[in-house]
C-alpha cells in the first residue's frame, strides 16, 4: 500500500523520482496567474506555447500575458481541438511553428490543455531536434490525474490509438484546479474514470472515499477535487519511479493500463471523438470486472461495487451495442494491436479485489471473443 501523504486545499507539490530527470507536480489554485511556478524551470526566457482554439481565449491568452509580464519571450500555437486532431499532420503544425520561428534546443514546449494537448506537445518536444524541454500544464481532470505525469507521449493512428509515440519526461507538471471550473460535464466525468481507476488498481481506502464522496466531486467541491487529484498522482507517480519504462515483468506500470484494453479498442472501433476516453476507459474497466469475475478472481459483490461506482459518475458501464461497429470480432481485432501485447498473446489487466490488480498474458483470443459477445 502507497501510504497518502497528508494533504490541504494550499498548492501542494510531490516529485516524480527519476534520478537526474526527477520533476515536480504542483496542485492547487490559481497557480497559472503565477509565473514564478514556471520560469525556474525555462532555460531560456522563450516558450512555444502549444494549446487549442478553444482553451486559447480561456486560459492561453491570460497565461501569455502573465509570462510577458516576466520578461519571457512567448509564441502561442493554437491547434485545432478534438482527439481527431491528434495525429501526423497535426504534430507537423507544431514542427512547423518551431522551424518558422528557429527554435533551438533551450526553447520550451508548454502544453496547455488536456490529454491531446499533452500528448502531441510532448511528442513533438521529444523529436524535435532529438528533445526540447517542455512542461505540461493540464486543463481537465483526465490530464491533471493522469496523461500528464510519466512521461508517455504519442499521437494516434487510424489503425490504432497512441501507437506513434515515446517516453519523454517534462520538466515540470502545473495543475491548476481553477481550470476544471470551465470543464464541461461530460469532460469532467470522463477524469473521474481514471481517478476511479487508482481505486480500483492500488488503493481500496481510496475506492471508498470515493464512494463517499462522489457527489462532492460531481459538485466540484474544491477540498474534494484537490484530494482527488492529489492521491491520484501520489499513487502514479510512485508507480511510474518504480517501472518508468513499463518493464517490470510483474505489475509495475502496466497495472495503470486497467480498462484500457478493452477501451482503446472501443474508442478505435466507434472512431475517435465518439466516445471520449474517459467513457471507453470506463466501460473497459467494467468489462475487465466482469472478465476477473468470469475467471474466479473477483467478487461479484467487488464488480457489483465496481460497476456501481462508475455509473454514480456518469460514466457508461456497458458496450455501445447500438453502435454497428462494435462488435466481438472488431474489437477483439483492436485489441490484438495493443501495445501491451507481446508474441501475439493478449495482455489483460484484470483485478483480484478492489485495491488489487494483476497482469494476465495467458488468456486465448477465444476465451476473449466468448466473453466480448456474451456482452452483446
């Protein structure tokens, strides 16, 4: 068990420990009106600042001015906003940007906004002249609680989600949990998928809490969303110093994959964008509950709790079988492109009990097609 560190509703910070490239996070309120969180960690006062069209005049425009206003240098790149967009010709937008304006090695990256904005921006600072700092500054709760800390970046392919991509680490995490005011609710709901995911993998006392809780977060009550996000990344951050890479032959990182299977195929399937990907996750967790149960390692009054929780958010629990393209051979397809997957055999994280998860590399592609249409 990963002890939680005591918390307030102050600006909090922990470290993600990896030697020499070992970074903070910090949690809390109103922290892009401060540029003195950012600027220690710029080699040189000149920042690309990678956001999209719609976060620009919410939160780009303002954190511009307050970065100008410390004598630093900034360039905005404002994207189009959608997972749709996250890809090869949108990734060459922000190469070009880089090159018009001769960009160097010092220049920093900051990627404004969530999870596609992330991604993208830490890809391209990770290939652009073999690596450029960057810093990740996530607006919604998906990307405060997880896509931002750990260093995976990627873009998708029309084959398969996050299948071009890399491990680079940014320099330093900002997560202001002001900007989750503006975060639309089914935006929102789709963080709470991955806050539900580290209760589920890690922490049955923070499974609970959450069961407690839930409305306060629904309600987005500031003491409840800061623990939220804060024992969220405490748990990641441990398990990403332990197994940076995913390496670990047993558990280690892979164990923060839980539903991803399953939802990085429903989100290729359905195509990207019509689900959101805290949506699919969420399903593919439910569906990994109910795989577990199948298998004789889990209750079914933990899947009962499971499944439960999640609609409490708002979150689907159940296959979109209204939908033509799903069904078992097309997602069993996808999820035998998962990167997880090793000499063809998929990889499955699958649960215990609530608070416990394990990897499981043996299961026939069969036994999976079985149960994905018993779900139909």
């Amino acid at each position: 068990m990963i002890k939680p560190a005591p918390i307030s509703i102050e600006t909090q910070r922990l470290t993600v420990s990896l030697a020499e490239r070992t970074y903070p996070i910090l949690i809390g309120q109103g922290l892009l009106a401060n540029a003195a969180l950012l600027t220690p960690y710029l080699p040189q006062p000149r920042v690309m600042l990678v956001t999209n069209e719609t976060l620009w005049p919410l939160f780009g425009q303002t954190l511009a001015t307050t970065l100008t206003n410390a004598s630093v240098n900034v360039t905005p790149i404002i994207l189009p906003d959608g997972e749709v967009y996250k890809d090869g010709t949108t990734l060459n937008k922000i190469y070009d940007a880089l090159l018009e304006q001769s960009s160097d090695r010092k220049t920093t990256l900051l990627a404004l906004g969530g999870g596609v904005i992330g991604d993208i921006t830490g890809f391209a600072a990770a290939t652009y002249q073999r690596g450029v700092p960057f810093i990740q500054i996530p607006t919604t709760l998906l990307a405060q609680v997880d896509s931002s800390v750990g260093g995976k970046t990627a873009i998708n392919h029309q084959r398969g989600k996050n299948m071009i991509g890399a491990f680079y680490q940014p320099q330093l995490v900002l997560a202001d949990t002001d900007a989750l005011k503006t975060l639309p609710d089914r935006e929102y709901r789709s963080g709470l998928a991955e806050v539900i995911k580290y209760g589920l993998i890690l922490d049955r006392p923070f499974f609970s809490w959450l069961e407690t809780n839930m409305d306060r977060l629904l309600q987005r009550d500031a003491a409840a969303l800061t623990h939220a996000v804060h024992r969220s990344c405490e748990l990641k951050a441990a398990v990403v110093a332990a197994d940076e890479r995913e390496t670990a032959k047993e558990g280690g990182r892979a164990l923060l994959n839980l539903g991803h299977t399953f939802g990085h195929a429903i989100e290729t399937a359905l195509g990207y964008g019509t689900w959101l990907h805290g949506e699919a996750v969420a399903c593919g967790m439910v569906l990994a509950a109910q795989f577990s149960q199948q298998l004789g390692d889990l209750s079914t009054a933990d899947v009962e709790q499971a499944r439960q929780l999640i609609h409490d958010a708002g979150l689907p629990t159940a296959l979109p079988i209204e939908h033509a393209k799903i069904s078992a051979d097309i997602l069993l397809q996808h999820m035998g492109r998962d990167k997880k997957n090793e000499a063809g055999t998929i990889k499955l994280i699958l649960l215990k009990s609530i608070g416990e998860a394990y990897v499981n590399a043996s299961i026939e592609a069969e036994q999976i097609h079985a149960f994905l249409a018993s779900r139909q």
